[in-house]
C-alpha cells in the first residue's frame, strides 16, 4: 500500500479497536457451514401478489453466483431475470429473499438440492434489486474459543458505545491485492484496459481505506463519540444528511442514537464537511499526496458517498455452547459481521471468500451491482447457464 504518515499511518486492513484494552477469546470460524448462519432482513414484505415470485431460499456452502447459476438452469431463464438484494457469504449457511418471474411457477419444484432449498413462495409487483434490504441477522459459533476471558466487559462495552463501522478486510482482496490496483488507478500508474468490474471493485477499495483511515483517527483521538463542527450527520438508523452547527444540540441527540456523524468515502459528488470536520478528511488525502480533484475522471465509479461510522449492535448475545461461543447479532446493511467478531475474539476474522457479508446498500460506497450480481451486458439469451454450469446462449 502506498507509504503515508499522520492520518494515514493504519493499516485499512487491521484497524485499531474500540476494545483493545480488554482481552479477547481468541478461536477459530467456519469450521462447517453451521458455524456460519446469515438471515436477510428485507427492506418490505412481498404483497402477495404481481408478476413475480418472491423465494425464500436457504443455501449451504454455496456462493451467491453459484446459487444465481443454480436458479437459471432449473428455472431456465437467464441470470439477468433474477432479482437479488445483496450477496451471501458461501461458507455458511443462509437465507435470503430472491425474484424470479411469475412463468416460472411451474418449474419450482426442481429448485430443491442438496445444498439448496425453498423455504416460501410469495409473490410481488416488482423485480427485487441490490441494496432492498435493511440488514442482515447473524449466528455465528467460535469454536476453541477460551472459556477463561470475560465476555460480558466486551458485550457491555459494544453494546453501549457501538462499533466503528470499519470495511472488512474482504474488502480488499487477497492479500489487498484489490486495493494495491486501486491506488495505481487512481494515481494513473496503470490503464484501465481491465474488466468494468475489477475496475470498480479496486477504486471502491481505495474509498474503503481511506474511510477505514478516517475513522482510526477519529477512534484513536477520542472524537468517535463527539459531535464536531461541520460534521456530516446522518439520522439513525436511515435518514438524510445535514451538517452540524450546534454541536452541543447535536451532541445530544448523538447521545439519544437519533443520528450518527458519518465518514467520508471521497468522490466528485461527496456531501462535504466542513469545519474542524472537513479539515480531518483533507488530512486524510494528504497523507496519500491526493485532492479532491484525484477522483475525477472516472464518472459514475467514483461519484462518492456518506457512510455511518458507527453502527449499534443492541442486540449482541453471547453463549457458551459444548462447542465454542455462539454469537448472535442484527447488522445494517454494508457493515461487517468480521468487524464485529475481531474485537471479540481478537483475531483476524476474515474469510477470503467472502466479499460479501452485508455490503449490500444501494449506493456509491457498494459493489453490490448487477455486474457483481452476474447480470450478462446484454443480449436476449445472455446469462442462461448451461447443463455444465458455465454461462452461455440458449
């Protein structure tokens, strides 16, 4: 990752904590897809009726292009025909909303496989899209976790201040090999003759550091639980934005969890801060050697966006199972449940196969796209998979 001091001195993959302090249970994850369970809370209930079908389905150990792959050759229709409101993690076992048209009806029942199943039928007025979603709930067992480390000081304390609502380390490739791209496109080190999707994967992970960086250094210097002039602030847990000019009213509904200030994930249409709050996200593009205008020239991928830099986890439950610890959590939709699970267990969290885990919001700061999704670019037939699983023409 390119060299840079002051604000940029984290690393965007390993972020400092907010209970580094207090010891962690160490453990290991998805040891079998069981250990892993992800349930979609969707944005509306399907009406019960219109001209497509609303499937609740459950997947083990399947990927979400696998599962996409799975629909088009039992349904026989093309990918680009189905509807998904964001991706699920493949090791783990998970339940989500999925639309497909109402013909497909009568080809339902060879849905059904071994790693695959259909929990409901329900039928809406309209195709279900990236980001129809609020969160997601998560189970999650840490297996060989020390039985001898308190849990409740480190339940009590997320649970009360929240957590920064750092990106994964998912988010940034193998061994941030994504973000390594990402630099040297946006530094103009290296053409763009690459896939339109590995191209906005990479640029969003240079947003993803730098809002990773951002929120290190408001964490590190106190200020992730104070209120500043010209912060972007953002209703909780939806809303619009606004920027503070009483920080002592504002302060206080901070406090009430009525809204949350929100980090940068920088673009030529980024609401802007101002203030003590604008001059901390300048210093993070200094410390990179980048201005606002480094991200022109790239159109719709780097149009920029608000992220919340904190998230709530209220609902956070810890078990001591024969097994390990059993983890039970609600997400917003676009946060991290490996963020979550490492000031737990203090350990690296990470799945490498899993880019995935709640990254579904419907904005600038997402990958959650139809690109990512597997929609063809175009053609009446694009997308039908084949006998073979491979994708191909009818």
């Amino acid at each position: 990752m390119a060299e840079a001091t002051g604000a940029g001195r984290f690393d965007p993959l390993s972020p400092p904590l907010l209970t580094a302090d207090l010891p962690g249970v160490g453990g290991r994850l998805r040891q079998q897809p069981e250990d892993f369970e992800v349930e979609e809370i969707p944005a509306y209930e399907p009406c019960g009726s219109g001209e497509h079908l609303y499937l609740w389905i459950e997947k083990r150990g399947v990927a979400s292009d696998g599962l996409l792959r799975h629909l088009s050759q039992q349904l026989r229709i093309p990918v680009a025909a189905i509807g998904m409101a964001g991706l699920k993690d493949r090791h783990a076992v998970t339940r989500q909303w999925l639309s497909v048209p109402a013909e497909c009806v009568e080809r339902l029942a060879a849905i059904d496989s071994e790693a695959i199943r259909l929990l409901e039928v329900r039928r809406h007025r309209n195709k279900l899209k990236p980001g129809h979603l609020r969160g997601n709930r998560f189970r999650i067992l840490v297996r060989e976790a020390d039985r001898r480390v308190p849990i409740e000081p480190l339940l009590e304390r997320l649970r009360r201040l929240g957590v920064p609502n750092y990106y994964g380390p998912q988010r940034f490739g193998h061994r941030g090999q994504t973000l390594e791209l990402g630099w040297k496109l946006l530094r103009r080190e290296c053409p763009r003759e690459r896939s339109p999707l590995l191209v906005r994967l990479a640029l969003s992970a240079v947003q993803s550091c730098l809002f990773n960086l951002y929120v290190a250094q408001r964490l590190t210097d106190g200020l992730l639980h104070q209120v500043l002039e010209g912060d972007v602030m953002k209703h909780w847990p939806v809303g619009g934005l606004f920027r503070v000019q009483d920080c002592a009213a504002e302060q206080a509904r901070f406090d009430q969890r009525q809204i949350v200030h929100t980090g940068p994930m920088f673009g030529t249409r980024m609401y802007p801060a101002s203030g003590a709050a604008a001059a901390r996200e300048q210093a993070v593009l200094q410390a990179y050697g980048l201005g606002r205008d480094s991200f022109a020239g790239f159109g719709r991928l780097l149009t920029g966006t608000r992220r919340h830099n904190l998230i709530y986890v209220d609902d956070l439950q810890a078990e001591w199972e024969p097994d390990g610890l059993r983890l039970s959590f609600t997400l917003p939709a676009g946060s991290y449940a490996t963020v979550v699970l490492r000031e737990i267990m203090k350990a690296d969290a990470a799945d490498s196969d899993a880019p995935s885990e709640a990254t579904s919001e419907a904005s600038a700061d997402t990958v959650t796209d139809d690109a990512l999704l597997g929609v063809p670019a175009s053609g009446p037939h694009a997308g039908v998979v084949g006998a073979d699983g491979a994708a191909g023409t009818a």
